[in-house]
C-alpha cells in the first residue's frame, strides 16, 4: 500500500477532489457577479465547472482502473 501514494489518494478522495475543484470556478462567478460584474460570469462560470468537473471526474476514472489492473493488490 506504500507504493504510489498518489494514485491512491486520487483512488480514494478523488471525488470528493473533482466535486471541490468543479465549484471553484462557478464560485468565482457568482462572487464576481456579486461584486457588480456582468451576469455573463455567472454563465461563464457555470461553464467552466461542468467542464472542469468532466475532466476531473474522468482522470479519477482511469486512475480507479489503473489501480484496479495493474497494481498488485
């Protein structure tokens, strides 16, 4: 269990990571937005998460079945 610690902190908390990561950037809109910015960066930011979160969310994936196939358990 030692070996390759990343891949299994990313195996365990990367959810939760991708989930926090996502908010970031629609946070960052609405806070601009409630500032007095355009309400373009709450779409923006919207957009932006969905993104970031699909990403995320798809590297967790391929790490979970790296660790599943090729690690020895």
């Amino acid at each position: 269990m030692n070996d390759y610690p990343m891949l299994h902190f990313i195996g365990r908390h990367g959810g939760w990571c991708a989930i926090v990561l996502g908010l970031v950037p629609l946070l960052a809109g609405l806070w601009l937005f409630w500032t007095g910015a355009s309400a373009w960066w709450i779409a923006a930011g919207l957009g932006a998460a969905i993104v970031i979160f699909g990403v995320m969310r798809s590297y967790v994936e391929l790490v979970r079945v790296m660790i599943d196939m090729l690690l020895p358990k």
